[in-house]
C-alpha cells in the first residue's frame, strides 16, 4: 500500500511540474497588437530649415513612435540651424511599383537620407508608447523610393557582438494624398 501511494505521490508531483500543466503567460512585444512595434506615422507637411545646400524648404513632419514593450535607441540630433527641429539618421532606398494608366509622373533623381558615416549607434531614447517628431524634405518619400530609420532595442552592451538593429519605413502611400508632393515641370 505504501508503495502505491508513493507512487501516486510522485505521479502527482511530475504532473504539477510539468510545462503543459503550468499557467501559460501571454508574451507581447506590441503594446497596441493591431499595430507595428515600432512605426513612423504621418504628422504635417509644411516649412522647414534645409539643412544641406539645394535641400527643400518644404517638409513632411513625422513621429517615429515606439509601440514596443522596451525602450528604443534611435540615432537623432538636432539641427544645426534649427535646435528645435529632431533630425534622425535615414535612408533613403528604392522601392519597385507598378503603374497603371499613363505615363508615370517623373519625380526626378532620388535624393539621399541623413544617414551618417558614425559607428557609435546611440541617441534619443524613445520610452514605450511615446514618440519622436522629426522632419525630412518633402522629396525624401516619392513613388520610387521610401526612407529607412534604424533603431535599436535600450539593452546593455554585449562583451562581444551587439545586439540586433531593427528598421521601421515610411513610404508614399503613408502620406496622405492631398500631402503628396509634385515635382514641377
């Protein structure tokens, strides 16, 4: 008898400890799941400080925001003309698009992001849920190309290795039509 309880006793002691039997906790990155975890959105078009020498004057004004659970390290500085005005490393990349109907409009050559040549990846730290207003030429978003924003996660340095960039796009049809810049013939 006392075997059999024994045995029962530890029968019951591997089904509590094992995994299947244990409360599973939900796991989320996203703080809103019907959203990115990190995302740029739309804020304004309008005036802005060019920075480099044949740069638009006009501009589109952006959030990146951080719908993560963790803080996120972007690279950011502020103008050199303007302190008030958030420049973020970006890059400008080509996208492919198919045209339907007429002559597609040429936007002209594809301009170059802010992207610096520095290895330190650091920055303005963005919290969870809250983001960071910045602004890029009205031409840095056109049909054939879209900018890129690196960032990282706000993680302790690595002895070795680093941990993961991530990207997060802003594209043409981001913006809303009435804001979507024409070249002029």
């Amino acid at each position: 008898m006392r075997v059999v309880a024994w045995i029962g006793g530890v029968a019951v002691v591997a089904l509590m400890s094992c995994p299947s039997t244990q409360p599973q906790v939900a796991r989320k990155l996203a703080r809103d799941p019907e959203k990115p975890f990190a995302y740029i959105k739309f804020d304004h078009a309008g005036p802005r400080e060019p920075l480099e020498r044949g740069e638009r004057s006009s501009g589109l004004w952006l959030e990146l925001v951080n719908n993560s659970e963790f803080p996120i390290v972007v690279p950011a500085r502020s103008s050199l003309t303007e302190p008030e005005m958030t420049v973020l490393d970006d890059t400008v990349m080509p996208t492919v698009r198919e045209f339907h109907g007429p002559e597609p409009i040429d936007y002209g050559e594809m301009p170059h992001g802010y992207a610096s040549a520095s290895d330190f990846f650091g920055g303005e730290t963005i919290e969870p849920g809250k983001g960071i207003l910045f602004s890029i030429p009205e031409n840095h978003v056109a049909p054939g190309w879209f900018i890129r924003v690196a960032f990282q996660f706000d993680m302790p340095p690595l002895a070795h290795g680093a941990q993961p960039i991530c990207y997060v796009a802003f594209e043409w049809d981001d913006i809303p039509d009435k804001f979507q810049w024409k070249p002029t013939p």
